[in-house]
C-alpha cells in the first residue's frame, strides 16, 4: 500500500453512527444496492457525488450503534479511501480496518472543510490540507496493519496467507 493518500474532504459532525452512515431499512439489499443511501438522512446526494479516493471526515464517535460492518462495507463500496474522525466507536473502527479501509484518528478534525484536498501520511501520522496549506497530527498505523490494508483487509490477508 502506499503510505499516502490522497483525495477530497467529506466532511460530517459529531455521532455520525451506523444507522446514519447506513439506514437499516435498506440493510436487506446488496452492498451495491444498499451504498446508493449512504448517509443519506444528512446528505441525500452523497452517494451520487462522492468520488472515488475521498476522503470522510468526521467529529468525535464516528461510527457508533451497531456492530455490523454495513456501514464501513457501504463506504468502501463508494470508494472512500480514508475515514478521518476526532475519535471512532471501537468497532466501527475495527471493521473499517477489517474491511480495509485505513481509518485514523486526528484531533483538529474540524478545522477541515467540505472539498478540501487532503493527503494522509499514515507512517507519519500527518495531515496536510493542500487546500488551506495546513497539516494535522493523526494517529499513524503501524505496519501489520498497513499490511493489511494493502491486502485488501483481513479476508484478502487470508486468502494471500493461503496462497488464494
């Protein structure tokens, strides 16, 4: 995996939790279906103009409620290529990463603004706001775990380990 990336800001509050990220009454259809509601009670347009490398950034508990990786799941299917939050709910968090999607915490998450540029250093754990010309610290990931980002997450990891 690269250790950058880089991509346009999305940018939400606070508690954005998995019934947001992902409404549960579409939680029946495939992933491809289900993605095109993508936060759509905050957004109505953000799965149809979401491009693909960008980048969701969020305020403090991004990703509460439930344990189903269906909202993570919706926005990789998006494309989203990096979850920035002041702080994640534990198990969103871990099944973002599960599912690939490199996710970091930075605590001046909201001075970034909708349609900034921005480009993640996870190894040095930076965030540089081309847009503004300003960087953030953010936590970095180590490399088991950039490892298995670039393996496409835990089930790529896998099958790579079984030689699948």
């Amino acid at each position: 995996m690269q250790n950058t990336r880089k991509g346009q800001a999305y940018v939400f509050g606070d508690n954005i939790n998995t019934d947001i990220i992902a409404p549960p009454q579409y939680m029946e259809l495939p992933v491809e279906d289900g993605a095109k509601y993508t936060m759509e009670s905050v957004d109505p347009s953000f799965a149809s103009s979401v491009k693909p490398g960008g980048i969701f950034v969020a305020g403090n508990n991004l990703g509460s409620g439930s344990s189903r990786e269906t909202a993570p799941l919706s926005l990789r299917y998006l494309q989203i290529g990096a979850l920035v939050a002041q702080s994640f709910a534990r198990i969103f968090y871990r099944n973002a990463i599960n599912l690939g999607m490199p996710a970091v915490e930075c605590p001046e998450a909201k001075k970034i603004k909708s349609g900034d540029l921005l480009e993640i250093d996870f190894v040095a754990g930076s965030i540089h706001n081309l847009t503004r010309n300003e960087t953030y610290g953010c936590t970095n990931l180590p490399a088991h775990i950039l490892q298995l980002i670039q393996d496409g997450g835990l089930i790529g990891q896998l099958r790579k380990q079984r030689g699948k």
